[in-house]
C-alpha cells in the first residue's frame, strides 16, 4: 500500500516536472528567437546608418566643391537630414538610437539564456532521480529531486524576472 502511494506521488511529481521543463523549454526557444531575431534587426539597422553616414560624406565633399549659392543650400539641407531626420525617423541620430534599443534588449536576452539552460538540464536531473526513486524506492533520492525540481523552477523564474543581479 505505502509503496503504490509513493510511485503514485512520484509519478505525478515527474509529470509536473516535466510540464514545467516544457514551459521551460518554450521561454528558452523564445528567448533564442528573440536574440537572433534582434541581432539581426539590429545588423540592418547599422547597415542602413552606414549607407546615410556614406551619403552624407559625398554630399559633404559635394559641398565643398561648388560655388553655386543655391545648390550649397540644398546640399547643406541634405546633409542635416542624414544627420537628423525626426519626421521619417531615417537620420543617422535615429537609427543610432534605434540600433542601441535594439541592441539593449538583445542584451537582456542574452542574460536570461544561461538560466534559462541550466533550469533545462537540472529539470532533467530531477526526472531522473525521482524515477530512479519511484524504482528504488529510495526516499532520499526522492527527496534530492524534489530539491532538484524546486531549484531549477528558482532558476527558470531568475530567468524571467531576473530578480536577482547575477550574471553567468
């Protein structure tokens, strides 16, 4: 009797364990997505600002080889519009700043994705064990997993929230 309620309860901690290392694993895929998809934004986003930055240095040395008062003028116009264009939001200012948000969130990303692995792996160790424990009838190594199982759930919510200022 004592013995068909333990495996029972094992067997129900390794279900919650495992669903909880699914949700785990989608917050992981995701967070991944999100840094490619980021560094890749944040690429086109450069590339663009270094095609602005290149107009503007041939419209500079455009400017400083004419004499006609009303092309200096246009010239001169344009050359401020690469360097700030707050209407279109196609200026080199705004795209620097556009690029840095960019990059900041990739930043996030990147300091949530070890926890994000390791609450995975030790997910996994828990599973383990409390197998191992429904076969062995092992109350200690029932009692590791659950442990186990608790600190990889701490991990995964560090990855999350990142509540706590460590980095890894």
């Amino acid at each position: 009797m004592i013995l068909s309620k333990f495996k029972e309860r094992a067997g129900w901690i390794i279900t919650l364990f495992a669903a909880i290392l699914a949700l785990n694993s989608i917050l992981d895929g995701g967070n991944s997505s999100q840094i490619l998809s980021d560094t890749i934004e944040a690429n086109n986003v450069w590339a663009f600002y270094q095609a602005k930055s290149i107009k503007q240095n041939l419209a500079e040395m455009q400017l400083e080889n004419t004499k006609d008062p009303e092309k200096i003028t246009k010239l001169a116009a344009k050359i401020e519009r690469y360097e700030s264009d707050p209407k279109t939001g196609e200026g080199k200012k705004e795209l620097m700043a556009k690029a840095r948000a960019i990059e900041a969130n990739r930043a996030v990303c990147e300091l949530r994705a070890p926890w994000y692995t390791f609450a995975n792996a030790l997910f996994q160790i828990a599973i383990v064990i409390m197998a191992a424990a429904m076969i062995s009838f092992s109350i200690r190594m029932y009692w590791i997993s659950i442990g186990t199982g608790i600190f990889s759930v701490l991990l995964m919510l560090q990855g999350f929230w990142l509540f706590l200022p460590i980095t890894l």
